[in-house]
DNA sequence: AGACGTACCTGACCGC
DNA sequence: TGCGGTCAGGTACGTC
C-alpha cells in the first residue's frame, strides 16, 4: 500500500474536488472489503456534506457535517480516482457521486483495505486509530520518545519502524530508505541502537517522507495518484526494489542486499549500514 | 507485555 | 498456453 506520502497524495487530489460538496449518491457494490462495511452505510453517507479532510497515520477521515466521519484506509492496492462519471471496473467497490459532478471511486483489487463509519469527536477511540503511535511530521515525534519506546526491545529495527505503535505511517519501502540513509542496519535491535544514531534516525524519517510526499509518492505496479498520475519518488530510492544493484553512496562499492524479516523482503547495504 | 506466525485477497511474473 | 510457485506498498488477531 500506500505508505504515509502515497496517502497523503491521495487526501491532497481529493480534498479540493469533495470539501464543502454534499454526497449526492453512494454506490457500496459489496458487503464489505476486508471487513464489513457499517449498518446503513448509504443513507449515512448520502445527503452529508464533507466539511474537511484529514490524515491520521495512513487512514484519510472524511469529517461529514452530520457529526460523522468516514475512515478509509487502502490496504495494499487501494486507489481513490477522481472521474466524471467513468463506466465502472473491474474491483470498483465503493462509488461517490458529488453534487458538483464529480466521481469519487474506491477500486482494490485485493481488498485489503477498510472503511468505517464513526462520530467524528469519537475517532481517537476508535478500534483502528486508539493505539497509533505519534505522526512522524509531528512535534511528539523525536529522538528521546523513540529512545524510550524502544528502550530494551529486542526485536529488529526494521520490525519496530513498521510496527504502527512505534510510530505511524512508515510501510516497507520507506522504513528500509531510511535505515539506509541513517547508516543503520535493520537487523539491529531497537533496544541497542545508541542514543547518536537514534537521534541521526529521527530527522531521517521526517526527510524521507517529506521529499516523497513532495514528489507526489511512489508508484509501483498501478499506485496513482488521486487524478490519476503518476508519483516519482520510485525513481529515488537508494535501496528497495535495488537487490544486487550497487549502493549509492559515493565510494561505497557494495551491493544492495535482500533479506527477509518477518515474512517481508529488507533491502540494505551491508556495507553502510552497521 | 512482547514477539511471533497466520490470515485476509487478487494479479503479475517466472520457470517449466 | 497453461500451470504452479512466489511475490507484492498492510494490519488485525491468535498463540506462545
């Protein structure tokens, strides 16, 4: 999936075409995506007015004027297109019509991702959001709170970043750029990291999300983007998806290793990374 | 509490 | 062309 900058693409192509229009009509074409949609999904949607949206962690919340807000989260394949009406296809499982025209579709092929409904004052109690950890963009997010949090944990670093509870946002792709750009091996364990190189992993993070969430993402297999270009961040990663190609730092010489972690593949320099 | 593995799905790709 | 195996941007949940 989308990881945060794919996310925060999508909520800034839909923001413009969906804030101040009313729903005119919600198509919800199946049972549920990964789990099932809520009671009277349609009539709560339809006729509500979307005041704003936002992003927590990796879900878009859609703030309705009727005091809901709908979450939805993409899973793996989730895209959101922007249309005037398109014929529908193949995995388009969720479609809003606004008032001013417009076509929002939910199309995922694997359905890993959710939708829910929940009053908006109650959304950080929520199930899915109660236990995130902080926004790495945000103030919460430093090098003495990532010191604590993993202080004496055994597991890998690269099985903390991804853990949400950590902090949100970071998926595969930007977890292992960021070991990379910090000089840290993910096999390290989080409880063993110095107190330099956490605070060296902190603002690592922030840039590698913000110089992806400024190229609009990343578009691997058929990510796009709310309006349906392309991201270019893939062009810039210096170790995903790079196995046995030559790492990019100056002088370095090695080549890019894979290996698998918890059942998912981690690209790094063994030579860089230590 | 923390650290695992498993499950949920479809589709693309590779080797035979 | 077809078939089986593998892999994919995520995360909740069960079990030890």
């Amino acid at each position: 999936m989308p990881e945060l900058p794919e996310v925060e693409t999508v909520r800034r192509g839909l923001e413009p075409v969906m804030t101040g229009q009313r729903i005119a009509k919600a198509d919800i074409r199946r049972e549920g995506l990964r789990w099932p949609f809520p009671e009277n999904m349609t009539a709560r949607l339809e006729g509500q007015r979307v005041e704003r949206l936002r992003r927590r962690a990796k879900y878009i919340l859609v703030d309705l004027d009727g005091g809901e807000s709908l979450i939805i989260h993409l899973g793996m394949s989730g895209r959101m297109l922007i249309s005037d009406g398109d014929d529908l296809i193949k995995h388009d499982h969720v479609v809003l019509d606004m008032e001013n025209g417009v076509r929002i579709t939910f199309n995922d092929p694997r359905r890993f991702g959710m939708m829910d409904l929940c009053a908006t004052e109650a959304l950080d109690e929520h199930r899915l959001l109660k236990d995130m950890g902080p926004e790495p963009l945000g103030n919460a997010f430093d090098a003495k709170y990532l010191g604590e949090r993993l202080k004496s944990r055994k597991m890998p670093i690269k099985s903390a970043l991804l853990d949400q509870k950590t902090v949100v946002g970071l998926g595969n792709i930007y977890v292992c750029e960021a070991l990379w750009r910090a000089h840290i091996s993910p096999t390290q364990k989080a409880g063993d990291i110095s107190t330099k190189k956490m605070s060296r992993l902190v603002p690592t993070i922030r840039d590698v999300l913000t110089e992806a969430i400024d190229s609009g993402g990343s578009s691997l297999k058929d990510y796009r983007q709310a309006d349906g270009e392309l991201g270019y961040f893939q062009h810039s990663f210096a170790v995903y998806g790079r196995e046995g190609e030559p790492c990019k730092a100056a002088d370095c010489g090695q080549n890019i290793a894979r290996i698998v972690q918890s059942g998912r593949s981690t690209f790094y320099c063994p030579k860089c990374q230590k």
